[in-house]
C-alpha cells in the first residue's frame, strides 16, 4: 500500500496546495462542462424539466465509488487512510434540508456558485456573498447553537458497517440504483419535454 | 468553413455570421461525461491527498479570517472561529480548502472560456427581474451558509464525497437536500418559470 | 454480440460498463485489508539484529533538550503511571488506540514502556502496518531513570569517566534528576522521588497541536 500518497508522507503541506490547486481546476472545470455555471440550469432539476444534478451528482458519486474501492481492494490504496467526516445525524439532516432550500432559493450550491461567478454570473457573486453572510451569522450564533450541533454523534461511520452488508455489495446495490435513476430521468425529461411542446 | 465549401468568397454578412457562430455558447457537454470527469477528480483527491473534495469550508475559513481581523479577541473566544483559525503556526488561509476552491473558479473560468460561456448576466426566469433574482440568491446563499455548517459540508464536500464513501451522514444529508428543494420548488417556482 | 455492442449508444456503454464493474464488486472482496498484518520475517530479523529500531536514552534526552519536533515520543503505559511521571514531550497511548491515532506512515514515532516488552509488541504492530519510523526506547523508562535522571558514579570510576559524569549531572539536572555519586552498585538503589513534572523543557512540542490537520469541508 502506498496509497493516499499524502498519508505517506510522499510530499509536504506546501505541495499539497498546490495540488489542491490543481483538483480544484479539475473540480470546477468539470462542473462548467456540465452546465452547472447556471442557475437555470441548476434549479431546473427541482422542477423535473433537467435533471442533469441528479445525472452529474451522481455519476461522479459512482465513478470515485467504484474506483477506490477497486483500488483498495487490490490493496493500492489505504481505505482506512482516506478523511471520513464524521456523522452527527440530527445537524446533518437539519442542515440538509435547509440547504436543499437554499439550493432552490438562491439557485446554486457553494461550488457551483464559484463556477457561476467566474463566468459572470452575477447572482452566482451575490449568492457567495450571501453564503459569507450565512456563515459569519452562524458563527455569531454559535454559542446558541453548539449544543445543538454536537448532537447524535455516531463517529466515523459508513453504511456497510452500519447496514452488515458487505461492502461489495453495497457497491453494486448503488451502482444499480444510480443506473435505474438515470434511465428513470431519462424517461422524466422526455415526458417533460413532450408535455411542455404540446402545452 | 463555409466558404471552403462553397468555393466563392464571403459578403460581409456571410462573415459575420460565422464569426457569430463561433462565438456562441457551445452546447453542454454528455452529463454522464462530465460526471465520469468529476468523479474522477475525486478519486484523484483519495487517492493522492485521502480527502475528498469541499467548498463551503474555505469559505469558513474566509469569514474567521474577517472576524479575526476586525475583533480578535471575540473571534478567538468563540469555538467556531477558533478552529478556522488555528493556533497560529500558519496561516488559516494556508489551507487546503482555500486553495482548491481558488482552483474550482480558474477551472469553471477556463472551461467557460473555451465554451463561450462566459458572459456578465442574472440568470433569472422570465417572470422575475434582475432585482428579485439577486435578492433570492442573497437569502438562498445565506441559508446554504447555514446549513452547510451545520451539516459540516455542502453538496460537494458531504454529498458528492461522503457520498462515495458510503458515508451514513452524508447519505441522510444528500436525501434531505433533495427532500428540502423539492419541496421549497413550489414556493419559489415565479423565480424560475 | 459485437455488433450489437458497437451498435449500443455512448450513454448505454458506459452503463454497461460501469453495471459490469458493479456487478464484478460482490466478488472482489472487503476494501479493509488493512486489517490483515504482513510481516517480511527477514527483514524484520535483520533489522532487530542491527538494532537500528532503537533510540538510546541519552540520544533522546538530546532531541528533548533541543527541542526538536520531528518526532512523537509515546509512552505506552496506563494513565496513572504516566500522571506520576513521564518523559517530557510524551504522549500517553495505549497499544488498542495506536491505531486510531492518525501517525503518520513516514513519521519517527518512538517508544517506550517500563521496561521492553510492551514497546517491543507496539514496535511490531505497526512495523506489519507499514509504518516505516518506528523506534524504540533502549532500556524503556528503567534505562532513562539509571541513565539520565539517576546516573551513578562509580567509586573506583577512572578520571576520565569522573569528566564524563560531568556532563551527565547536568543533563540529570535539566530533567530534574539527581546524580548519585559513589555506594557499591550492589546495594539496592534507595528509592528516589521522581521528578514533578514542571516541564523543564519549557512547552511540549507545538507539532502536536498544529497537527490537527482539518481534512473535513
């Protein structure tokens, strides 16, 4: 195993920037590619008339799925190694759900709206000054709310170890799921769109 | 290329509108593409630094940074900032985050760029002016602010990594970001259709 | 079949492929095989025998004087013994929290219990996990309490060994120590208090707080 090189010490924090520099180009590249630069784009998949989110969300969820597991297990990579945030349910599902309204509200999420804002989009510019805002006003309430969002903590913890399923199959069973949901959107927007012509 | 094939010389209509052409925004790319190439990206970021990707974060860090700047003692007093801060060994914009979101907008830039897709506009839908557009997108970053912090990540930190990391809260999270904008799509539909 | 596969859209390939790669995951097996240990016996072997795994207590007590940061110091024994005394700049670990405690793979982790066998049984866990700067404290806190805090001067010791000693007081000094001058090494060492912990180092190394790295988003 040598792999996450990082872990390995196989290079420096100071390098380590610039490789984030380096996957955020990527990051953002991919995401402009997909058309996430736009609002309309984005908040169409609330309304089910584009569901390229869903598509994009989760290819890519799939896709870096798929291969760290393969490549942990022909034991290239340390799983073990790799950041697990750990899960504190009743903040995350809270947190979730306020953040899917600011998704629909303000059109964007905050990496898209980087995308959007550097390729001038203005309301993507106003909505990162509205996340700034977001966080500085719930750093101000921290005090309040701190109790409230070290709440069910449940650790490091992934679903093969809480379901008992091996995590192969689990594997599959999402890759499955993801398959369905795509060939289900593609079905969706057709509907969409064929409702919308004849409208 | 027109002309090529036409064999004569173009008017200056003719020029024009090819010129135009090739300015117009290109279309999209395959969704499932440009997935497999964010995905990839991830994967890259497991394999080479074992983290994943994020965005709010630097953002954290951006407004501790502010806070500390203007009030000091009340940024470090409060456990929130604090821990963007550090403990001052370095700089807490020397941080991963800050510099891969700094990536994220050269990226989105040179993609656009390449796609004719950068223009100075207000995405809005045709019922909405540019006013009540720009005023949404204030109060939905405001609210994403929110609840990116308390879900410790937005969609690129908890539900696109977490999500291919099988991890439990961030598969709750996912559901319920898209729970949340289903249903809030109703009330803001004026904004988009 | 081939035609029927090249007659397939982009989109339904790579569904294919990626159901394929799915499909092929129920039987590759568990991504934790770090839980498995592999042990290159000779190398191990040759390493133990070299004893480059070890760190003598006055080279450590050196780095400590220096102040350098380049290495943990873990004292692998339980919570009380480590409150009445320890080596300053350790960390207090157990063996079962090794795991969890995030080392780096490339970092120089040094060792050390009461005597060496505990550290001995830590060395190797994580030798097998690949851990590659694992050392261990020659002679544990037995050796760095003749050596460092409670050295002795023989009575028969030659003029060159009495110089030597010198140096020896002083450094038993900084740790808050004292030189044992003459009595026959026979006679059992009268117990002599440990040191309080006031620090004579001045702070634990910074590193590890600035460790903390924030790998979250």
């Amino acid at each position: 195993m040598n792999a996450p090189f990082f872990k390995y010490g196989l290079f420096g924090d100071d390098v380590s920037l610039v490789i984030a520099f380096i996957i955020g180009i990527g990051f953002g590249f991919f995401l402009e590619r997909a058309g996430f630069g736009s609002s309309k784009k984005l908040a169409a998949q609330f309304y089910f008339t584009d569901l390229t989110v869903f598509k994009v969300m989760f290819t890519g969820i799939i896709t870096a799925m798929v291969g760290v597991y393969y490549l942990s297990a022909i034991g290239f990579v340390d799983l073990s190694l790799v950041y697990l945030t750990p899960t504190f349910l009743l903040p995350q599902v809270v947190g979730g759900l306020i953040l899917g309204v600011g998704f629909v509200v303000g059109g964007y999420c905050p990496g898209t709206s980087c995308v959007a804002a550097s390729t001038g989009r203005i309301d993507g510019m106003v909505y990162l000054l509205g996340v700034i805002f977001g966080i500085f006003v719930f750093g101000e309430a921290f005090p309040l709310v701190s109790n409230f969002y070290v709440s069910t903590p449940m650790g490091q913890i992934t679903l093969p170890q809480i379901s008992g399923l091996p995590y192969g199959l689990l594997v599959f069973l999402v890759v499955l799921m993801a398959l369905g949901g795509f060939a289900g959107a593609e079905w969706v927007e057709k509907k969409m769109a064929a409702k919308k012509a004849g409208a | 290329m027109s002309s090529l094939i036409k064999g004569t010389t173009l008017s200056n209509t003719e020029v024009r509108t090819e010129a135009k052409a090739a300015r117009e925004p290109q279309p999209y790319w395959n969704p499932y593409l440009a997935g497999l190439g964010l995905g990839l990206v991830l994967l890259a970021a497991f394999v080479i630094m074992g983290r994943g990707l994020g965005a709010s974060g630097a953002f954290s860090s951006l407004v501790a940074v502010g806070v500390d700047a203007v009030a000091p003692a009340h940024a470090n007093a409060n456990d929130f900032y604090a821990e963007y801060i550090g403990d001052g060994t370095k700089s807490p914009l020397k941080d991963w985050l800050v510099f891969e979101v700094l990536g994220v907008f050269v990226g989105g830039f040179i993609s656009g760029l390449f796609a004719n897709r950068v223009t100075k506009v207000v995405e809005r839908g045709p019922n909405i002016s540019s006013a009540g557009r720009l005023t949404f997108a204030f109060i939905g970053g405001g609210l994403m602010g929110i609840g990116a912090k308390l879900a410790r990540g937005c969609t690129s930190g908890q539900a696109l990594t977490g999500g291919a990391l099988f991890n439990v809260g961030s598969w709750a999270f996912m559901m319920m970001v898209f729970g949340g904008a289903y249903a809030a799509a109703y009330f803001v539909r004026r904004q988009w259709q | 079949m081939k035609k029927l596969f090249t007659n397939l859209s982009l989109n339904k390939k790579l569904a294919l492929f990626v159901f394929v790669l799915g499909f092929l995951a129920l039987f590759a097996g568990s991504p934790y095989k770090g839980t498995e240990l592999k042990v290159d016996a000779s190398e191990m072997a040759m390493i133990v025998q070299k004893e480059v795994d070890h760190v003598a207590s006055d080279e450590l007590a050196g780095w400590i004087i220096q102040g350098k940061a380049d290495y943990r110091l873990l004292d692998l024994r339980n919570e009380t013994n480590f409150g009445e005394y320890h080596i300053p700049t350790a960390e207090n670990m157990q063996l079962t929290a090794l795991k969890e405690a995030q080392l780096g793979r490339n970092e120089k982790i040094v060792l050390y219990s009461d005597g060496g066998i505990h550290s001995a049984q830590a060395w190797f866990l994580l030798k097998a996990e690949g851990y590659k700067g694992v050392y261990i404290l020659r002679g544990g806190l037995e050796e760095w309490k003749d050596n460092i805090l409670f050295p002795r001067l023989a009575d028969n010791a030659s003029p060159v060994e009495v110089a030597a000693f010198e140096k020896t007081r002083l450094l038993s000094k900084f740790f808050g120590g004292t030189a044992q001058v003459g009595g026959a090494a026979e006679t059992a060492t009268p117990k002599m208090a440990l040191p309080k912990l006031e620090s004579p180092t001045g702070a634990q190394p910074k590193a590890a707080a600035g460790k903390k790295k924030k790998e979250g988003c």
